[in-house]
C-alpha cells in the first residue's frame, strides 16, 4: 500500500498490459514526452522481488522505436539479495542508446525482442559494475548435514 502511494506521488503510473488501460498509460508516457519530461519503465514490466533481473519484455525497445527517443539503461543495485524499502541503493546509469543502435527497421516482434535482449544485456552489465562498486556478494544456500537422497537414476533402477 505504502509503495503504492509513494509511485503515485512521484508521477509513476501502472501499466497493466494487455487491457484498455494500458493505451491509456501510453497516452499518459506519450504526453509526457512530448513535455521533455523522462518517462521511466522497468522493461521487465515489473520489479524483481530478489534483485535479480527478470526477462525482458518488448514494450520498452517498441516504445523507444515508435517514439524515436533514446533509451536509457540502468540498473538498481543494494548490499542485500533482497532489496528493502528506505535502503540505499545504487543506481548505475549506462550510455543512451538511441533508436537507430537498436537494429528495428521493419518493427517485427523478432526485432523487438532482439532489441530488448541488447538492452538487458547492458542492463546486466552495469549491475555487475554496481554490485562490484557495493561489494556484492550473494547469499549462497546453507549446507546441511543431512544425507543426501537418492534418485531412481542414481541408485541404477
């Protein structure tokens, strides 16, 4: 509830894909633009409970096409595995890529999806660059003593 509010008073609005809702989104991020103000996406179409990045989506690179504005990659990093609210984080902001770096002449969804693993990619990148900058190091399973199981395979069945 709080997070909720929080995203509204700063001028994020939700896009729930797929419903008549969603146009009226990129109306709103249309006007925006057309202000000179950012518009910012999480091209997962979400935000990832454990810090890690999720699949990319192909909203972002088919916006920034049929837009022509540039897209700006970055990555959103904290201490923790688990990013918590009121914790810093580290935002590392990587080199616009423009429109015409994102190889979309034809607007095809091959295209867009293309584009969209380039920019999660660099999206990767700079969060390697940032958690190396935070002395990230991830929580690795605890080991137990318990005996391990056997499978079928295994035990030759």
């Amino acid at each position: 509830k709080f997070a909720g509010a929080f995203f509204r008073a700063v001028g994020a609005f939700p896009v729930v894909r797929g419903t008549s809702a969603a146009a009226g989104a990129a109306r709103t991020a249309n006007h925006l633009l057309e202000e000179g103000k950012v518009v910012g996406i999480f091209p997962e179409g979400t935000r990832s409970k454990d810090g890690e990045l999720l699949k990319g989506k192909p909203g972002v690179a088919m916006f920034a096409h049929q837009q022509q504005v540039p897209i700006v990659p970055v990555a959103i990093c904290c201490r923790s595995p688990k990013p918590k609210m009121f914790r810093r984080v580290l935002m590392v902001c990587g080199e616009p890529i423009q429109p015409s770096e994102l190889g979309i002449v034809k607007g095809s969804g091959v295209e867009y999806r293309n584009a969209t693993r380039m920019l999660m990619q660099r999206i990767a990148d700079l969060q390697a660059e940032g958690r190396q900058m935070l002395n990230y190091t991830p929580e690795l399973p605890e080991k137990t003593d318990a005996p391990k199981t056997e499978t079928k395979a295994e035990k030759g069945e």
